[in-house]
C-alpha cells in the first residue's frame, strides 16, 4: 500500500491536523482505523491443531447390531460392570487411541479455520508494518522518542501522538 504523497512531519501540536488527516486515511486504506483507536483488538497469531489432539480412545467392543444384547453378539469383547449400573465396554489402554473418522473430520475442519486466521493474521501485520513504517518516518525523532516506545503497539503511539497534537503547547 503506497504511503500518503503529502507527508508532514509531525513536530508540534500545529502539524498535528494534517498529519491526524494523513494517518486516518492510511490506516483506513488499510482496514486498520478500528484498532488503531482501539476500539477492536489486533488479531493473535492462531495456533496451528496438533493432530494429537484428536486422537480418540475407541471402545474394544465393537457396536452391536440394532437389538442384539452382548450375550446374543458372539463376537463381543467382555464388559466391566460396575456395581448396581450397566454394563460398559472395555476401552483401550491409553496407548492404544485411534484417529477416527470423526477425529478426523473436526481436524481437518479445526485445520482449515487455522489457515484462513494465519492469512489474515498476516495480512494485518503486512498492513501494520506499512503503518509502523509511516509513522517511522512521519513523525519528528524527539516525538517519536518521548511517545512511540517500540514495545508498545501503534494504538498506544496514536493515542500518545494524539494527547500531544492536541494539547495547547504541543509537548
């Protein structure tokens, strides 16, 4: 995104208006305003699902036919029962999860939304390094000492920048 043609630099509170104009319309070309006033939060970085995560314990047992009872399914693994309740099916040891069908699917889905969230995650940062850098250049080395801490996000900058423009004295 090309930067604004018509530069000032900001040093006092008297360049405070046209400069405020130039880095609305910046970060307004860049779908930026609203977190640059703080009103909705930069995106985070998304964290990629770890396949792991979806592994599944499965039962021994493998599902009975419509009706049939353990005892009528010849097939079917023992049960524990627990006293007083119905009978569960033996699971496998914790070692022996799968990746169902199911696991799978919510996986692929969970993996799907991760892309589109990192693309526009690293959009903004693309758009926010552009707005870094306008700043960088936009604003006087003593404002930009005194407001623009590095470790602070471009809100804070503004809001800064902004208490400044707009004070009777400038600094």
């Amino acid at each position: 995104m090309p930067l604004p043609t018509n530069n000032v630099i900001f040093e006092t509170s008297k360049d405070w208006e046209t400069w405020n104009r130039n880095i609305t319309a910046l970060a307004r070309s860049l779908n930026l305003w609203d977190e640059v006033q703080g009103t909705i939060s930069w995106l985070s970085q998304p964290v990629i699902p770890n396949r792991n995560d979806y592994m599944e314990r499965v039962p021994i047992n493998p599902p009975l036919p419509p009706g049939a009872t353990p005892a009528e399914d010849p097939a079917a693994e023992p049960t524990i029962r627990v006293a007083g309740g119905p009978a569960a099916p033996q699971t496998r040891s914790r070692g022996q999860q799968s990746y169902t069908v199911d696991a799978a699917k919510r996986w692929a889905e969970d993996l799907n939304l991760y892309k589109i969230l990192s693309n526009n995650f690293n959009q903004q940062l693309v758009h926010r390094t552009s707005l870094t850098k306008y700043v960088n250049e936009t604003v006087s080395d003593t404002l930009r000492n005194n407001h623009c801490d590095p470790s602070d996000t471009v809100t804070i900058w503004y809001t800064n920048l902004k208490r400044v423009g707009e004070a009777e004295e400038g600094f």
